[in-house]
C-alpha cells in the first residue's frame, strides 16, 4: 500500500441477495471509473449461491443492459478466503491472483451489507471499503436502526416489528387501528423496496406481511405519511461531510423496485431538491447525527422523510448504497463538487487508513 506503486483493488460483487443484480450493475460502473494509473482492479463475483469467482473484465457480466436478466459469468476460477493472510487472503484455486491491498464490497443487501462480509474480510485481515462489521449490522435491521434513533432522540415513524415464532399474536386490526389508515410492511433487512407493500385496507395486510416474510425472519409495519422523500449523502473523514439534498418524487405510491432500476419513467430524481436553505440544513445536520448514532465509517446514504407540516422523519440508512453513475449516492456527491472517480479513490483511501489505524491497537495485555 506505498504511494508509489498502483494500489490493487479486489471488487467484490453479486451476492447471496435479492439485490444481486442491483450489485453487479454497481460494479460494472465501479470498474468503468476507477483511475487505472492509481488502482489495478481484481475482480471477485459471488453468485446467488454463495461461490466466489475470480473474473475477468472483458467477460464480466451477462446481460449487462439489462436490469431484469443481467447475472454473474461465473465462469472465472473459484475464489477462497484465508484468515490472517493480508495482502494473500484471497487466493484462487488456478492461480493468477497476486494479492489485493484493500477490497471494494460493492455488495447489497444481506449477505453482503450487513456485516458478514465485514468481518470475514477483518478476520482476513484486510481493509475494506464502507462501514464496520457494527455499523454495517445496525445499519441493515431497520428495526434495530430504528431502537438506537429512537434512543438517541432523533425522529422515525411509529412502527411495530413481527417475528415468525410471534405470529400468533398478529392483531391486524389493531395495527391497523393504531397505524392507519395507510401502513408500509418492510423485511427488517432489506434494501431497494424488495418485498414492500403498501397497505390501505385491514383485509390485505396479512398477504403484505407474509410477503415481506419471504425475504427475511422479521418484518415492520410502518405508519404511513404523505411525505416528500430525501436524501443525503455522508462521506466519512475528519469530521464526515453531508452533500446537499436530493429528492425522489416516484410515479407511483412509492418508490418500488421497479420505480428504482427497472422502469426509467417511475421516478423523478431531483438534484439539488427544492428546499429552504434551512430545511437543507436540518437535513444534514440529521444525517450526520444517524451517521454517528449508528457507528457509521467510510459512506452511507441516509433517507427521510419530510412531511408537508415540514417535519423529517429518519426513514432508513443505507451502508452500501446503489454505485451507478446514475445512483443518488455519486449523483448527490458529483452536484456537491466531487466526481465520480475522485469519489471511489477518496472511499478507497478511507478504507487503508481505518485499517492501518487497526493496526496500531494492542492485541496484548
């Protein structure tokens, strides 16, 4: 990791998630960026099953232009991991893997943002990009996310959160009563509205809920506002910075999957939003406090929600947000001054400096 050789950079992409391809559409624009007279890229592709590939670029994906079919050749040779070994933690079963510096997850969801990845890549002793194995996990339970804000003073919806073993004592008509008339149902870890509803009538919110228990073992059921949605992004350093406002006005009744990656009419991005510089403020000053309360380091986007009384309300963080050239994350940072590749080199330093900090704690008495 000296200056001055290239620092080579191990991506990590795909994943065990329903947000798969949302990461291989990350990567592919990650890898399009990055500043080859700074990093040489090392790519590693984890498929829906769990198994590590080591790929090359010019046979990266399949399907690339397309949100709904893109997926992972997994052709490459596969990859393991070695406890301890640094800079030699990853090693192919064919060779033709010198080593990486520090490791790029651009993975999303469970499995890959919410600190299982975190700590294998810590226990391997090598720097990774984003937050820690804590900020990852609490920034992933929303309903955990939402204890700690609570906690700390800082405003989120009422909610209430379901477990399987609790299904016997499901009220939906009290949840209903308490919440309505207009409700979401959210898995607890989940990203880019994979299994959310929106509910309006006691009748449907049973199949709502067993819907998101699809995805994950706890559910939430969120009280529904007429909102504006919007979106700052936190860059980590000495101290974190906030970028300016963005704001998502869907189509729809939300912003869905769809409304997200597939559909380019179901929702408007606006950047900067059209706010008060006073409510920009507020904004900021909330991210960078959620920032903290949730042990963030590295990046994250946080999302609320601001009513039409002018009342934001923290909706939830995202770790390891949406990295394609058109994701609100690099749009907000590229409207507040920082490109596209300065902000991949500027992550990536993060990263070795977080863990050469590591290094100098005593592991001995």
């Amino acid at each position: 990791m000296k200056s001055s050789k290239k620092i080579r950079v191990g991506i990590l992409f795909g994943g065990k998630s329903a947000e798969h391809e949302i990461s291989l559409l990350s990567a592919r624009n990650i890898i399009d960026a990055i500043d080859r007279t700074k990093f040489d890229v090392v790519l590693v592709g984890v498929d829906k099953q769990g198994h590590w590939h080591l790929n090359e670029s010019s046979q990266l994906l399949l399907d690339s232009q397309n949100p709904r079919l893109v997926r992972l050749n997994a052709a490459g040779s596969p990859v393991a991991v070695v406890p301890g070994k640094n800079q030699r933690a990853l090693v192919a079963d064919a060779g033709g893997l010198d080593g990486v510096d520090v490791v790029f997850p651009i993975l999303h969801g469970p499995m890959g943002e919410d600190g299982t990845i975190q700590g294998l890549l810590k226990l391997a002793g090598l720097p990774f990009v984003g937050a820690d194995v804590l900020g990852s996990a609490v920034g992933m339970d929303k309903d955990v996310m939402k204890r700690l804000l609570k906690e700390a003073g800082l405003p989120v919806l009422p909610w209430v959160t379901l477990t399987r073993k609790q299904s016997h004592r499901w009220d939906v008509q009290k949840i209903m009563k308490d919440l309505g008339p207009v409700v979401f149902v959210k898995p607890a870890n989940m990203g880019s509205s994979v299994g959310i509803s929106r509910v309006t009538r006691v009748e449907d919110l049973e199949a709502a809920i067993k819907l998101a228990f699809q995805f994950d073992h706890k559910v939430l059921v969120e009280k529904g506002e007429k909102v504006r949605e919007i979106e700052i992004a936190v860059l980590d350093g000495e101290p974190p910075q906030a970028s300016i406002a963005g704001e998502i006005i869907p189509k729809g009744d939300f912003y869905s999957y769809e409304a997200k990656y597939v559909d380019e009419n179901g929702a408007e991005l606006v950047v900067p939003a059209r706010l008060e510089k006073s409510q920009v403020k507020e904004a900021q000053e909330l991210a960078l406090k959620t920032f903290a309360v949730l042990e963030g380091s590295g990046l994250a986007r946080v999302d609320f929600f601001l009513t039409h009384a002018g009342k934001y309300y923290v909706n939830e963080v995202n770790t390891m947000p949406g990295f394609t050239r058109i994701s609100m994350y690099p749009t907000l940072w590229r409207a507040t001054g920082i490109e596209y590749p300065d902000l991949i080199e500027r992550l990536i330093n993060l990263a070795i400096k977080r863990w050469q900090r590591d290094q100098e704690l005593k592991t001995t008495c």
